[in-house]
C-alpha cells in the first residue's frame, strides 16, 4: 500500500465509527417507520436530496418530452453522464455503456461473447449470481459448449478460493469464459478477483465479473482487477435511483462481444451497442450526477464500504462467540464486506428463524440458499444502521440462538 492509500484508509476507518457523522447522513433520507432493515442488500435508498433531482428531472422530461431529449439528452447529455460514470470509474467513457441493471449488463456480455466454439468449456460457481448462472447454463444450448460447476469449500480462505479457481483450469484445458461474482448476494463473500483474474489470464481463460454488490461498498479501481468484462448495477450502494445500470468492457477487448442481437446503430467496435435496445429511463439517468457528487462527498467508497464493514464487525464479534450461532463469512478482511450471513445451528428451519426475527425483535433480514454451505440468514447494514440497531440485533441473535 502506498502512503496515500494508507492515510485513505485510516481516515476511513476513523469516519465508519464516528455516530455523530453516520447520524447526519441518516438525516438524510427519509424513512418508513417499520423494522430494523437489515435488508440492504437489495436495493439502496435514495437521499432526500437525490430523490428531489430525480423528481425534479421527472417533471422536466415529461413536460418537455422528445423535443429535450431527441435535441438535447439523446445527443449530448447522455454522453456527459457516460463521462462522468467513467472519470467516477477512472476508465475511458469508451468503455462504459449505462443499462438497466446489472443482469441485462451480465447477460448481454454472456449472450454475445463471440470467442466460444463448441465443445469448450464455461465456469461458474455455487456463489454465483442465479441469473448469471442461468444465463452460463444456457450457452450449453445455444453454443455447444460444456459448463463446468465448481462449489466452493467451506469455510472460505484466500487460498481455497484461489485453489478452486486454479484446480477448475488445470483440469479443464478447454475453458475459454468463467463468471466471477465480486461479493456474492448469497453469504457476502468477497472473491480475491485480482488474484484469480491473473490465474485465469496464466490458462486464457476469460472472465465475465459480476460487481453488482460491489460497486459503491468496496474500494477498487477496475482497472487494476485485470477483467476484461463486466456489469453492475447502480442502485445498490450507489444510492442511484432504480432501473440503472452498466456495462464495461476494456477497450482493447471490444471485439470480443458482439453488437447485442446484431444492432448496427452503432460501429461494432463500439460499446453502446452492447446494451440492449430499448427507451432508458432517462429522468433516471439525468439524477446520475447527483449521485456521484454525493458519493465522493461522503468519502466514496473507501468510507462507505469502511462503515458497512465496521458495523459487520460489531454484530460478528459478538456473534461468534455464541453457542448456537454459526457465521458463514470469513473474517479475513479480503474477504468480506458489509454483508454476512450466519445460520442458527439449532433450528433445521432458516426462514422460520428470519420470521422470528421480525415477529419477536423487530428486525427484517432475507433467509438464503443456494451455496453449498447451506441455508443461511443475510445481514445487511446500510447508510441508516446506528450502532444501536446493531446492539438490537445482537440482543435478538443471543435470546434466540
Ligand atoms: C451478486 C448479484 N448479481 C446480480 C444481481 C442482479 O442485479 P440487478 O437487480 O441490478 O439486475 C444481484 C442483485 O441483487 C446480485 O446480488
């Protein structure tokens, strides 16, 4: 790490547990009186102030309706947000196209990556995404290839993460594509991307990288994560209103995906004809500007993903040490982010658990299946967590465990 990137990260951790400052930007954003959310993982809250600009550009867009956005957004301004999205992202605005959400990005990229021939081979593992999955299985039809479905052991290391990926590409010579998920939506995980991605350049293998859950909650530049293709969505830690989303591809490997469904508005080497066709929601895209001004001034994700993390390690440390209370996510600091999940090790039944949660102590999380280490309970803090919820939480996990 260098000196800059040190002093980033102890101003970060000093901001994630300073009350006074989260209070103020819980201030921020207006909240339905109910449960103790800790289902942030679905979706994030607009700020106040965001969804004023969004309601403000709604309002706009429908009183000035094609006559703004044939002359204006369609040939200028759109291309503005795109800029900023790539100076927020530090690529070339060559490289980014805005979507609807991180699965049409993801399968966009699935569906018209060009390089597979029949009879190769595609990865994906139990922690991805279920769309991304389906959308991997579904080569298998459309392409003749064959899909190898590795699951990761359990609990997760560094080093087992890394000797899934590198034992999955010794044995298959004929993998061309993997999926990779950032932070898996099931337990929180953090992938070691970078470390894989050099794996998989050492066996050719392309990586297809699933940031849906990271973008806005971990400090990364995308540049230095060495893949090639990518999408994400803008709605989760982004604060971004619903429906947004993008599509990046490294310049240089633009011709490895075709022009989505062979639209040829656009020049083949050119991104924006990977998002498939369609009207955006261009009020949505308008507020995007907003957005990102109030993410850096917050302290970007660098502060952000240090108080999500930090109010993840209020509840685990106490978590850990109670009889009856398995959690799933590693506490390796590589490896984890705000999210984490854990199971009751006592009752078969994880959703029945999750409803007892809300019934007896006020607090709303999601069960989830689906990796091969079981059933779980997802936590979820966000920018409107105080250490108080979490101390609610950990009252109701101890009295329940
Ligand atoms: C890991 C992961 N990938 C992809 C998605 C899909 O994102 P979107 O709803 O933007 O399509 C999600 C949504 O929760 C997710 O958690």
């Amino acid at each position: 790490m260098t000196s800059a990137q040190t002093a980033v990260t102890d101003y970060a951790i000093a901001r994630a547990q300073d009350e006074a400052f989260w209070q103020a930007i819980a201030a921020r954003y207006d909240i339905e009186p109910g449960p103790i959310n800790f289902e942030h993982g679905y979706f994030g809250r607009m700020s106040r102030e965001v969804l004023k600009t969004y309601e403000q550009h709604l309002a706009y867009v429908n009183r000035s309706n094609a006559v703004y956005v044939r002359q204006r957004f369609d040939t200028e301004d759109s291309e503005t947000i795109r800029a900023d999205l790539a100076s927020l992202l530090e690529v070339r605005p060559q490289e980014v196209a805005l979507t609807r959400c991180a699965s049409e990005s993801l399968q966009s990229l699935i569906r018209n990556y060009n390089a597979l021939q029949p009879g190769d081979q595609v990865l994906i593992s139990d922690l991805d995404y279920n769309s991304v999955q389906s959308a991997m299985r579904w080569l298998a039809k459309s392409r003749g290839v064959e899909v190898i479905e590795i699951t990761h052991k359990h609990p997760a290391s560094y080093d087992s993460l890394l000797a899934a990926y590198r034992d999955a590409f010794a044995g298959h010579p004929r993998l061309k594509l993997m999926a990779l998920t950032h932070v898996t939506h099931r337990t929180g995980l953090v992938m070691p991307v970078q470390a894989i991605a050099s794996a998989a350049t050492e066996h050719g293998v392309d990586i297809i990288l699933d940031g849906a859950h990271a973008l806005g909650q971990l400090d990364f530049k995308l540049s230095d994560l060495d893949v090639a293709f990518a999408g994400f969505n803008l709605q989760k830690w982004m604060g971004a209103p619903l429906s947004l989303g993008f599509i990046y591809v490294k310049q240089d490997r633009i011709s490895a995906i075709d022009p989505d469904m062979g639209d040829t508005r656009y020049a083949p080497d050119d991104i924006l004809g990977l998002a498939p066709y369609g009207t955006p929601n261009i009020p949505a895209l308008m507020t995007l500007p907003k957005v990102f001004a109030e993410h850096r001034e917050i302290g970007g994700s660098a502060v952000k993903g240090a108080r999500l993390a930090y109010l993840r390690d209020l509840w685990v440390r106490e978590a850990r040490n109670m009889d009856g209370i398995e959690v799933l996510t590693p506490d390796d600091p590589r490896l984890y982010c705000g999210i984490t999940s854990f199971r009751f090790q006592g009752h078969a039944d994880q959703p029945l658990m999750t409803r007892r949660l809300l019934d007896e102590h006020g607090i709303f999380a999601v069960p989830r299946v689906g990796s091969a280490c079981g059933p779980c309970i997802r936590i979820t803090p966000g920018f409107i967590t105080s250490a108080d919820d979490v101390a609610r939480l950990t009252h109701a996990l101890r009295s329940l465990a």
